[in-house]
C-alpha cells in the first residue's frame, strides 16, 4: 500500500483470487488472466514473501462475482491509521469494498472513517507516499473531487499532496511508480514529466527507470530491508541492489495480466 511509510508496514491486508479471475478488468497493460491455478499460486508466494518478512497478512475469503477483488489498494485509503473509503473509480469495483471497510475499521477500533461521497472518484493505487510528501495520478480512475477529499484528510493531518496528472494510456499512479524507501520514487521515462512530482525533499530523488520497464517501477519497500519486486525488469532488479536493499523476485504474470502490480495486492493498515 502506497500511503504508509516503510515504519508503518506491519500489518498487510490480501484478498483470495477468485474463480472469476479470468474476466478481470484488463485494459491497459494485461491481456487478461488464462491461468487461475498460476495466478493463486503467484498469489501464495507474494503472500509469503510478506509473511517472510515478519508482516502480519490476513487473507480475506475470495468472491467469485468480483473479479477483480484480489486489488485491495484500491477499496481503502488509510494514513496515519485515519480511513478515508474512496468511491472506486470503476463501477465494476464498487461492490468489492463493504468487507474491507468492515476490516479496516474493525481493525482502526477509535479510528476516523471518511467516505467519499457525490461525484468523487479515487482508486487507493492512484496514490504513494514519500516519507510525509503525497502524490496523486488524477486519472481515468480518480476525478478532481476525489482528489479534493483526500487534500482536506491530508491537510488535517498536515500533510502536503502533490496531483501527478497519468497519461491515458497508464491505468493508476502505482501502475508507474512506486516509493521503496522513504526518500526514493521509482518511475518510468517516457510516461511523466521530469518534473511531475515537484521539487522534493532534501535527500530524497526520483530515479528514472527505462520506459520499457514501466511495470517494474511498482515495487514494495519493506521495513526489513527488502524490496519486493516483479520478474523481468534488469534495471529495477539492479538499481534495488546497488541502493544496498535486498530484492525479493516474484513472478507477477498472471496478476500483470489483469492490471495489476505488487501494490495493488495489498492494504497495509
Ligand atoms: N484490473 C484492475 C483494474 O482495472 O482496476
């Protein structure tokens, strides 16, 4: 999840790939799931990857009617332990929400829950965090209101939130970007400005990262030292490395195949 910092992410929240994964939105980078068997697999292992690094993951029960359910990030805003529950950008995914709200605010016992409401939009993946800097993709999934809500939760909490404009052809901001410590953001050439995320905070940089290793840029930093990252991307693999943090390689096929990234898998809370 892109809205904890690294000291933060203790706790993960997952959902079960259902049996429906095949008819999961796939329209940006995905050419559609062909192999459930594989994509539960694939599933198991990030969760084990999490587990191995001493995060405590709790598993929802899958729902066959919401295809793409496993993609939590999106159902979920939580900073600083507030909730802000986003009206999902896709109608296709609004139903997918009530059991994680219900989880999360189970979980937050005394927590402050916002709901978005009206004309808002916003998918939890159009956000990430840098140390106490936010960033949002206003895109196909996430509107001007949307956005509008999450600045009054962040200015309550004091906090700064920086809008990345997401060209059509990319799905979320996570979907091409992504935080693996507190002070770096990966992102891809050729998607985003030079200047797209602003002047940042002393010591921290975006590192750019080759335009076809778009997917790779979402990665998960976690407070162990490892960096979860996905299968195929040289750059990504070595630029972890040579930051002194350990990858840990997982094969992402199926779940890319439905637009999805390591992110998008999880809700840290
Ligand atoms: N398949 C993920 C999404 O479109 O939101």
């Amino acid at each position: 999840m892109a809205t904890v910092r690294l000291d933060q992410k203790g706790r993960a929240l997952t959902r079960a790939i259902p049996a429906s994964f095949d008819k999961a939105l796939a329209k940006f980078f995905g050419s559609g799931p062909n192999d459930i068997e594989l994509a539960k697999a694939q599933h198991l292992a990030y969760r084990e990857a999490l587990l191995a690094a001493n995060v405590e993951v709790t598993v929802l029960p899958s729902d066959d009617k919401l295809p793409d359910s496993i993609f939590v990030e999106d159902q979920a805003v939580v900073i600083d332990g507030h909730v802000l529950l986003p009206v999902p950008g896709h109608p296709a995914r609004v139903a997918e929400q009530p059991p994680i709200a219900e989880f999360v605010t189970r979980q937050l016992t005394g927590t402050q829950v916002c709901s978005m409401n009206g004309e808002a939009r916003m998918d939890g993946g159009d956000i990430i965090r840098l140390g106490d800097l936010f960033f949002v993709g206003r895109s196909s999934r996430t509107n001007d209101a949307g956005i509008k809500e999450l600045r009054d939760l962040l200015t309550h909490l004091g906090h700064e939130l920086r809008v990345v404009e997401i060209p059509g052809h990319a799905l979320h901001l996570t979907s091409i970007s992504s935080t693996p410590t507190d002070s770096v953001i990966f992102a891809p050439e050729g998607y985003l400005p030079e200047d797209a995320f602003g002047v940042l905070p002393e010591g921290c940089e975006v590192i750019w990262m080759p335009k076809d290793e778009a997917y790779g840029c979402n990665t998960i930093g976690l407070p162990n030292g490892q960096v979860l990252v996905a299968e195929g991307y040289p750059t990504v693999l070595a630029t972890v490395e040579a930051m002194g943090l350990q990858p840990v390689v997982l094969d992402m096929s199926q779940i890319r195949a439905a637009d999805g990234s390591l992110t998008c898998c999880s809700l840290f809370y």
